[in-house]
C-alpha cells in the first residue's frame, strides 16, 4: 500500500525534471545558438591583422644593439637598434681629413697665384723698357726677345697657378661630398620605428652580422588593423566601399566593434576563372578588408591583437538597421594610450 501511494509522487517528480531541463535546455539554446543575419546584412568570418613592417638593415654590418623586445609598443622615430659604425667614422674622418689638407692646398695654390701675378707685372715691366730701348737702338734684339719670353712664361705660370686653384676646389667639394654622405650612411646605421607599433618579431641579437637588406624586426602598425572576410557576389553587388560592419571576436563575445568597409576585391576567389552557370556564378566569393576606426585604436592600443578570430556583420542595404544585439558596445574603463 505505501509503495502504490508514493509511485505517483515519484513519477510526478520525474515529470517536473525532465521539464526543467527541458525549460533549462531551451534557454540554453537561446542564449547559445549562432544569431540570424538580419534582412539588409551579410555575415562571415573572419581573423584581425594589422599591417606589418618589416625593418631591415641598409648596409651590411654587425649588430652592436637591439634595444626593444618583442611585445613593446614603440613610437614613431624611436631608436629600435644600433649597428656598428667603427669602419664608418674611420672612412669619415678620413674625409674629414681629405677637406683640410686639400683646403690647405687651395692656400697655397692662391698664394703662388700672387707671386705668379707679382712674377707678371715685373717680366711685364723689364719686357717693356727693353722693348723701348730696342726701338732705339739701345738694347740688342736678343735681349728684347729674352725679355719676351720670360714675360711668355709668367703669364702661364698664371695659369697654372690658376688651374690649381681649380683643383684644390674640386678636390675640397669631392672631399665634403664624400664627408657628407658617409654622415648620412651613419644615420642609417641607426634604425628607428617609421611609425608606432608593436613588435612582434625580434629576429636578431647583438653581434650577429647582416648583409644589405637583412630584417632585424617585424613592427605591427597598430593605426591599421582590420579584418578580412569573404562574402558571395549577392552580397558583394550591392555592397559600397564605407559601409558600416560590426565584428564580434571570438574571445569576448560581449563587445562588438565598430567597423567600415574599406576594400572589395574586384577578382572572385575558391572559383575557376570562368564560370557558365547561374548556380556556379552564385558561389563565388569576393575577397572583403573591414578596418577598424582610428579613434578606437587608438583607445584601445594596449588590448588590440593582431590574429584574434571573429564573426563580422556588413550592412548591404544602406537603410537597414543594426539590431540592438549588433549595437557597438565597447569596454566601459580603458586607459588610452600615451601620445
């Protein structure tokens, strides 16, 4: 008798189970499940990437300094590594040198060019009065002709005196020419960030030797990221560049970001070249780059990640509107970066 009456409480409690976690496991499927595309919007999926840089090594060298690691934000203009310049500024003082001796020889060059002209006047004078006194008879023809040719070979010796000169400048401007572009080459001897970033790559150590062009890091450009995804020419077709996306990354579904449609490939992808039907042709899939705005980066420099995977939304049709689910919603506290 007692087993028959609690048979219906046990079998009442049994029903009230198995529809609670029916009720539980239907709510779990609300929350869980992949969210529609709405009417008017495209859905893919998509990584993050930023634009790299690769820096590298103009002049083959040692490397004497790597100042930065992989991980550090660096700014603009910032000092990333420094290469051995002994043999330069050797080469460089030497050229330094080369501008003072032949300054020097434009000295002297001005110098003998005084006494040649001194040299001048007076073979210009002796000539002259010999000349005078040959015309009447005082002073032999001979001595008149010696007279002449003294005064003849003053008068190149002006000249070469003069083409001194000339060289002595030449060789002045060749040596501050060389000088000069030996101090450039030091300049590239020093390599700096071309923009701020982040490094991702350290490829080097000091003391390690590189030829011309040898990469010593790889700089992420935090000032351009953006995603890339590929959407189907039904989509693609009606999609203008500047529309607005929102992207949701996989590791912190709760945020959605604020992004704008900045490339559509003019070239399909994952088809052949030519496609004859209407089934095929609605396959094909455009390569789509979504970037993010400047102000949010910059904002959120420190969390942006180069790799993270997400789901993006494209408005196709401009009038459409984002459902409240799709609103940007970004971290409420974020130190900005320092500028």
């Amino acid at each position: 008798m007692t087993a028959e009456k609690s048979f219906p409480r046990g079998k009442a409690g049994f029903i009230l189970l198995v529809v609670i976690l029916i009720g539980g496991g239907y709510f779990a499927w609300q929350k869980l499940r992949p969210l529609d595309v709405p009417p008017g919007f495209a859905k893919s999926n998509g990584r993050l990437e930023a634009e790299r840089t690769d820096i590298a090594t103009k002049f083959p060298g040692r490397i004497k300094q790597v100042l930065v690691d992989e991980g550090d934000n660096v700014k603009a203009g910032q000092i990333l590594v420094i290469m051995d310049t002994a043999e330069l500024e050797a080469q460089l003082q030497e050229a330094e040198a080369a501008i003072r001796e032949s300054e020097q020889q434009l000295g002297q060059s001005k110098a003998l060019l005084a006494q040649r002209k001194s040299e001048l006047t007076l073979a210009t004078q002796e000539y002259e009065r010999s000349r005078a006194l040959g015309e009447k008879g005082y002073t032999p023809t001979e001595k008149v002709q010696q007279r002449l040719a003294v005064k003849n070979t003053a008068e190149s010796a002006i000249k070469s005196a003069i083409a001194g000169i000339a060289r002595a400048k030449a060789a002045i401007s060749a040596a501050v020419a060389r000088a000069d572009r030996l101090k450039e080459n030091l300049k590239d001897y020093i390599l700096k960030a071309p923009h701020s970033g982040r490094v991702q790559y350290r490829l080097v150590q000091p003391g390690e030797v590189l030829g011309a062009g040898g990469r010593v890091l790889t700089l992420l450009d935090l000032t351009d990221v953006y995603m890339t995804i590929f959407l189907p020419i039904n989509d693609v077709a009606a999609l203008e560049i500047g529309a607005e996306a929102r992207i949701l990354p996989d590791t912190e579904t709760r945020y959605v970001i604020p992004a704008t449609v900045s490339f559509v490939a003019s070239d399909a992808q994952f088809t052949p070249k030519y496609v004859e039907t209407k089934s095929e042709r609605e396959k094909l899939m455009f390569r789509v780059k979504l970037r993010l705005p400047q102000d949010v980066l910059k904002r959120y420099a420190k969390r942006v990640k180069a790799g993270v995977t997400g789901v993006a939304y494209v408005k196709v049709t401009p009038d459409a509107q984002w459902p409240d689910y799709l609103a940007v919603n970004l971290p409420k506290v974020e130190s900005p970066e320092d500028d």
